[in-house]
C-alpha cells in the first residue's frame, strides 16, 4: 500500500470503526507508533475532519478565539440564558466550576473578592473543600444593604466554602469627598490593611455598568452624584468602583478620586485576574476592560462574548 492508502484505511479503522492503535496495527501489520503517525498525518492533510454537533463546541471556539483577541489566559462561555434574569446564575456556575479548579490546581494562598450578584451566586455553586491556609481578603469597600453588596457577606461566602480565613475591609466603596479618602488611607490602621486589598494571588470581581441595572448605580453612589455625570465623563463601567472610559481608563470625576479600593497599577500587579460578567448591558464595560488588558481570564456569556469579538 502506499501512504495515501495506509493513511485513509488507519484513519477508517480508527474513526469509523472504532478499533484501538494497537488493534489497527496488529490488523494493518504496523507499529502502534507508525499507526499514531498516519493517524496524525490523516489529520494534518484534511483526509479527516473533527466535527462537534454539540453546541457546546461553538463556546470552546469562541474561548479561544477571546484568548486568542485580548491576549488571556483563560477565558470561560457559558450559554446566554433565555431569561436575562438568569444571567448571573449562569455565569456564576460557570465560575464557581473555574475555581473549583483553579483552587485545587494552584493553591493560591490569597484570594482577592469584590462584591456583586455573580459572585454571590458564585459561592452558591462552589465545591466545599477545606483550604485552612488559604486567605480571603475583601479588595473594596462595600454597603451594608443586601447580600450582593455587602462585602461582608460575600467575603464571610467564599471563605466558608473554601475552609478559608477571611479578611475583611471595613470600609465604605466611596468616601465624602476626594479629601476625605485621602484622610482614610493617611491613618496608619489603613496603611497596613490597605496594601492587602491587592497583594494576592488571584482577585475574582465582577463589573458594573452605568444603567438602572448596576447595583452601584442604584445603591452605592454617593449622595448627589448622578449616573448622567458619569455618562457625560465618557464612562462605560467600573472596575473595583473605578469608572472607566471605553478603552478601559479611568474617566476624570471627582468618584474616581473617592473611591477606597486598590489603584488600576496596583491592580495590575495580581498575576491571576478573573472578572466574571455578561449581559447585554456589560457588553461595553467588558470589552473596555478586556482590550486595555485588565483581566486575566474573563468568565461570560455566548452573546457577549461574540459582542466582544465583534467589535474589535
């Protein structure tokens, strides 16, 4: 036979009828390793073509394809839920399902946690394990209202399923004034917490965007300030409380300079940066945040991922 023919007769063997490499080679009166070799080679000149008629597939391709885009490490699509209502829980279990993984394979010794309703439901959906060693430290301020924003009990969530110790950062998300901040941060109980809140392994956060549909927007601005400011200073989103523009800077407003949470550089610093969103609402802030490289790995939904890819 020539190798034309040892390629497509291997190849029929193995994808059609479903014998082993070392069956075919006992059948062909070849080495298992010469079988794996026409193998690949049926492969490599288009005699075999893989398909995948599962519609998970088309979320693997578009994984790659986000990393392959925005430089990542990683990337996650989960399905786009029929009701947008769903869209957190969805992510959530998504994420949860990373980490489980990712807690298990790298130890990190720190975990760095914002707040919001993927990452509440993200504790819903985690694996218990016991990580004594393992820290989980709040990275901003929050509000003492709800489950999703109170950073307490998100923190308290995590390092419960986990078996891990909590760090908390008693501190509201916005300060008085730009002054006021600057004053917290001066006194020496912030000067040895505050470095915490970024000197972790991995941080896992969520962001928000400027609608009636944030949170933030709806519970955590400061009195006086108007989402249509925000709007009007070129924001498309937060990022740790931290208004940005649609190429992922931070827009000038007095916010900006209110907010008790680490600075984008510090931010930058943590080696695994997991930001879980979607929605059709969070399409501009993840792209933002994707395209000026502040994630690490990025964890969404089919339909946002293809609203990011779309527009670059």
């Amino acid at each position: 036979m020539d190798q034309q023919e040892l390629m497509i007769r291997a190849a029929w063997l193995y994808h059609v009828e479903g014998l082993t490499q070392a069956e075919i080679g006992e059948r062909m009166h070849l080495t298992r390793r010469r079988v794996n070799e026409l193998l690949a080679a049926a492969l490599e000149e288009g005699i075999v073509r893989i398909g995948f008629s599962s519609p998970l597939a088309a979320n693997i391709e578009l994984e790659a394809e986000l990393r392959s885009r925005f430089g990542l490490q990683d990337a996650v699509v989960v399905p786009t839920p029929g009701d947008p209502e769903l869209v957190h829980s969805v992510i959530g279990r998504g994420a949860a399902a990373y980490l489980d993984r990712l807690t298990q394979s790298r130890k990190p010794a720190s975990i760095g946690v914002g707040w919001g309703a993927t990452l509440r439901e993200t504790v819903r959906h985690m694996t218990a394990v016991s990580e004594p060693q393992m820290e989980i430290r709040s990275m901003m301020g929050g509000l003492t209202r709800g489950s999703e924003i109170n950073t307490f009990e998100i923190v308290r969530g995590f390092a419960q399923v986990l078996g891990a110790q909590c760090c908390y950062f008693a501190a509201p998300i916005y300060a008085e004034s730009p002054q006021s901040r600057e004053a917290i941060i001066s006194q020496s109980v912030f000067q040895r917490i505050f470095p915490r809140t970024y000197d972790v392994d991995v941080s896992y956060l969520s962001v928000g965007d400027v609608s009636r549909q944030s949170l933030q927007v709806r519970y955590g601005l400061p009195e006086g300030t108007d989402a249509r400011d925000l709007i009007a200073a070129g924001a498309v989103g937060d990022l740790l409380g931290r208004y940005l523009d649609a190429e992922g800077k931070p827009v000038d407003h007095p916010l900006n300079r209110q907010v008790l949470s680490p600075e984008l550089e510090d931010y930058r610093n943590i080696p695994c940066r997991i930001i879980a969103s979607g929605g059709t609402h969070k399409h501009a802030i993840l792209l933002a945040v994707a395209g000026a490289g502040l994630a690490t790995v990025i964890v969404t939904d089919a339909d946002s991922a293809k609203a990011m890819l779309d527009c670059r």
